[in-house]
C-alpha cells in the first residue's frame, strides 16, 4: 500500500508542481498586462 502511494506522489506530484509554479508566473504576468492596459487612456491623453 505505501509503496502505491509513494508511486502516485511520484508520477503525479512532479507535474503538479510545475503546473502550479507556471500557473504563478502567468498570473503575475497577467495581472502586469491588467496594471498596463488600465493606465493606457491617462498616457494616451
């Protein structure tokens, strides 16, 4: 039975990992883009 649950955490828990930290940076990104559209009719005046 451990041997089957560390198996899953193996296999699964690597991809998860990487989707959650590319997820983050894509997040950040997203809420630069947010930030810059917003501010772009005060530059455009």
């Amino acid at each position: 039975m451990e041997e089957t649950w560390l198996s899953l955490i193996t296999d699964v828990g690597f991809p998860i990992a990487v989707t959650f930290y590319l997820l983050h940076r894509v997040e950040a990104k997203l809420n630069t883009l947010i930030e810059s559209i917003i501010s772009l009719p005060e530059k455009l005046k």
